[in-house]
C-alpha cells in the first residue's frame, strides 16, 4: 500500500524544485511534465543545427508514473514527444532507459531524482546502452560520432585503437529480436 504522506511529501518536493512538472491525480501517483536541454555541449551542436542534438533543446512532455509498491519499486516512464534518442522511445511505457528507474533504483530515492535523470539523458546522450528501435540506433551512432557519452570518457588502451563497446536493448512490450550480436568497432572514430 502506498504511503500518502509520502506520496503527497514527494509532489510538494518536486513541485518547488521542478515548477514545470505537475500531478495528474490525487493521490499523486502520475506526473507529466515538460523538460529541455538548455547548456553545455548538447546546446552548442544544436546552435550548429547538428542533428540529433537538435531536438533535445526544444521541450520534450514526459509521463511518470508510481506503482503501487513505489518507493520500493520504481516510477514507470513514458516520453511522449517525438525524440530520436538512443536511449528514450516515444510513447512506450518503460522505454526511457536511465539506471535510477531499472537496476539504480534504491528505495531513498526521489522523483526530484527521476527528474534530474531525464534532464540528464538529454545533455549527455548514452550511445552504449541503446534500443533496438531504428530511431534509437540512428542517434546512438551521431551521438558517438559526437564523442557522447561525455561523462564516462576513459583512456584509450592504444593511440591507434579506438573501441566502441554498446549493449543493443529490446523495447520493453516487444519480442527481442534473435539476429542482435554483440560486437566492437576498432578504428571508428569517435
């Protein structure tokens, strides 16, 4: 049973941090909310007109929504604007692949959380855990091209090798498709 001091807690929060983001119901349980990219290098190549990272500038509409064992499970989210991402496919129920709603999730916390991690997939894109959605793949690759993810750079084992190492991810309401194979790029650029 959800806890509604909790639940009502969390929407005061969430509201006085996230102004655009507002409850869809009483108790709490979905959310919809608005959200961009306004800085850093994701902004910079939208100046440029460089796509995909042109569209992560314009405002996106998200849905989150609680289970009924929330905060012990995580929220449910949908992006319900069009995007090519590597790592969100429209308008599917639990296709926005983030760690803080999957593996990430710890019962502390928060949607102020959530909040910052959909902000976050649209400054700093993540090409190595992608979709098996075309949309998704075709990001993926000008996103690597573009040197992203930003925040997980490592040193190269050899000047004259680069190795491009990414996980393909079923959508979730889909049947995994069975010709995937796992590999790595020697030599693309990145």
């Amino acid at each position: 049973m959800v806890d509604l001091p909790v639940l009502y807690k969390e929407k005061s929060l969430l509201n006085h941090q996230f102004p655009t983001v507002t409850a869809l119901s009483d108790p709490p349980m979905a959310y919809e909310g608005t959200i961009r990219c306004e800085k850093g290098e994701v902004k910079e190549l939208a100046k440029k007109r460089v796509w995909p990272f042109t569209e992560y500038v314009s405002w996106h509409r998200f849905r989150l929504t609680l289970p009924e064992e929330y905060p012990v499970k995580p929220p449910t989210a949908t992006w319900l604007t069009n995007i090519s991402h590597p790592n969100i496919v429209p308008n599917v129920p639990g296709a926005v692949c983030v760690s803080v709603l999957g593996d990430g999730w710890r019962p502390t916390l928060r949607m102020i959380s959530v909040v910052n991690s959909l902000y976050y997939l649209l400054s700093d894109p993540n090409p190595n855990n992608v979709f098996d959605h075309p949309k998704c793949l075709e990001a993926a690759r000008a996103c690597r091209i573009h040197g992203f993810p930003k925040h997980r750079r490592t040193q190269k084992s050899s000047p004259s090798e680069d190795i491009v190492r990414f996980n393909i991810i079923p959508v979730p309401g889909t049947t995994p498709r069975k010709d995937i194979v796992r590999f790595r790029i020697v030599g693309q650029a990145r």
